[in-house]
C-alpha cells in the first residue's frame, strides 16, 4: 500500500500546528515508517501534514478576507 494509513494519518492528525516533513520529529517519522513504509512516504507524510496544517489554513482564509 503506497498510501498513508489510517493510523498514519491518525498520528499525524496530533501534529496539525506542522506543516512540513521537516518540522516533524524524527521518532514519529519511525513510527510512521513501522506501520508502513514505502518509497514515497516522505512525500506522503509531507503533502498530508501540508493539506491538513491548521496554521496555514488560519493563514490563508485571513488573507482571503483581507485580514493582517
């Protein structure tokens, strides 16, 4: 299975105030990769923290309504 898991994702769910692989510790990184590694869960990970970062969305819809 080359997607995240559901326990994956509910892993990362605890990290919503991240945005990026980088940011996220390497110990969950190896959690991650227990449950289910493949070649492309860097990337996987990457994109879902990206997708689902409360900041960035908080981010975004003050800058859509003209808020500083």
């Amino acid at each position: 299975m080359r997607n995240l898991t559901s326990k994956q994702k509910k892993i990362l769910d605890k990290y919503k105030h991240i945005n990026s692989m980088e940011e996220l510790s390497y110990d969950v990184y190896e959690k991650l990769e227990k449950i289910n590694n493949t070649e492309i869960l860097y990337q996987n990970v990457d994109m879902y923290l990206r997708d689902n970062c409360e900041a960035e969305k908080v981010y975004y819809f003050n800058k859509k309504q003209g808020v500083k």
